[in-house]
C-alpha cells in the first residue's frame, strides 16, 4: 500500500518537473526570439543590415512548407535534418523575408548560422 502511494507521488512530481521543463524552454525561446543578429553589418541594395526578421515564420501556411520541399526536390537535395540544414533554411528565410538568395550567400558561414539556429529553433520548438 505504501509503495503505490509512493509510486503515486513520484508519478506526480515527474508530471510537474515536466510542465516547469517545458515552461521554462518556452521562456528561454522567447527570449531568443525570431530576429538573427549579425556580427557585422551587410550592404544588399542600398540598405543595410546588421539584423534579420524572421517573424514571418508565424505566417508561413502547408502551401509554403510544400513549395520549399519542391525546391529541394527540384535541386536533388534530400536533407535527413532539414531544420538544421544550411539550404533548406535558407529557402525558409527568404520566403519569409522576402530578400533574394543573392543577399544570404553573401552572409559569413556564423551569420547564416544564426538564420539556421532560428529557423530550426522555430519549427522544432515553438
């Protein structure tokens, strides 16, 4: 008797070190947020750039996820971690901001890989 109680208890406080897991990464997330700073600033058609937006991963619909997918199909790039995997999250970034691709291949590698983080940040936990 005395044991399932236990068990009980310990079930119990497993399920609360679960949510205040969970509440804490979603804190963690926003803080983070959905805008990329570079290390150093990017001139792309008279304008400059020392961060990048990506709050329009909010609004991307099934529609957008199957164009980016036909893209890679199209290319022959088939990546086993797509939300970590530099191209596809390129693809993301400029169908969300809408800048062309010549703009992220002048990016520094660390740059870019602030792009990725975000992206990947976004679809795997937020």
């Amino acid at each position: 008797m005395e044991n399932e109680r236990n068990a009980e208890l310990e079930a119990q406080a497993d399920k609360r070190g679960e949510k205040n897991k969970s509440e804490d990464l979603q804190d963690q997330l926003k803080a983070i947020g959905l805008t990329a700073k570079f290390r150093k600033k990017y001139s792309f058609d008279g304008k400059e750039y020392d961060k990048l937006d990506l709050s329009g991963l909010n609004k991307l619909t099934t529609l957008d996820a199957q164009r980016i997918d036909e893209v890679m199909e199209n290319m022959g790039h088939h990546p086993a971690q797509k939300y970590k995997d530099t191209l596809f999250c390129k693809h993301v970034a400029m169908m969300v901001t809408g800048l062309p691709v010549e703009f992220f291949n002048q990016l520094s590698w660390i740059d870019m890989n602030e792009i990725v983080s975000r992206v990947g940040l976004y679809f795997l936990f937020m």
